[in-house]
C-alpha cells in the first residue's frame, strides 16, 4: 500500500521567498531520508498564503523509518530550526492518503 501525506500550509504572503528556499532544502533532505518526494506547491492565483507538500511513501512503516532518520539528519534540523526563527509558517495541517498507484505518473497524451 503506498500512501502520501499531503501537507497543507498557511504562509506568511509577505514571505512566500522564504518558504521557497524552505521547500528547497526538503528537495535535498526528504529524497535522501527515505520519502519519495512528489512536490512543494507555492500560491500562483487565488488565496495568496496557502502552499503545499507532498511526499509519498511504500507504506506508513516506510514513513516511520524516514521519520527515524530524519531526527537524525543536520540539514533537516536546520531547516526545522528556520521555519521556526523566520515564522513564514503559520498553520500546517497533514492528511494521509492511500494512492491509487495506477493513476500515478501517467505520461501526458497530445490531442489529435
């Protein structure tokens, strides 16, 4: 069962930069602690101060594992230890969801 935790953030608006170098750092630390990172979302139209994660995993044991060494890794502590110093974070909710893994990645199709 593969499953993906979908976070949904409230933001500072005025620091949207800030929680982009944030989601940049995880782009390195999430791969390399064992989470299969699908992807940070920034606002473009709409609510202006609300941005996403999402990271899939094998199987809750698997995020278990990754949460295990992420405690250990430096460069995940520090960008912890940002979020907090800056405050561009003001709200993060999780939710997890089973994937219907045979939706997952479908290549694009070009209309006739």
């Amino acid at each position: 069962m593969a499953v993906t935790c979908f976070i949904r953030y409230q933001i500072d608006p005025f620091q949207r930069e800030a929680f982009k170098r944030y989601a940049e750092v995880w782009g390195r630390v999430i791969p390399r602690c064992g989470g299969d990172l699908i992807g940070y979302f920034l606002p473009h139209e709409g609510s202006n101060d609300v941005a996403w994660g999402l990271i899939g995993f094998d199987s809750m044991a698997a995020y278990e594992r990754y949460r295990a060494t992420l405690k250990s890794d430096a460069e995940g502590r520090a960008n912890f230890e940002f979020a907090q110093a800056q405050r561009f974070i003001l709200r993060e909710e999780r939710t997890w969801l089973k994937d219907v893994t045979t939706t997952r990645n479908q290549p694009r199709q070009v209309a006739p």
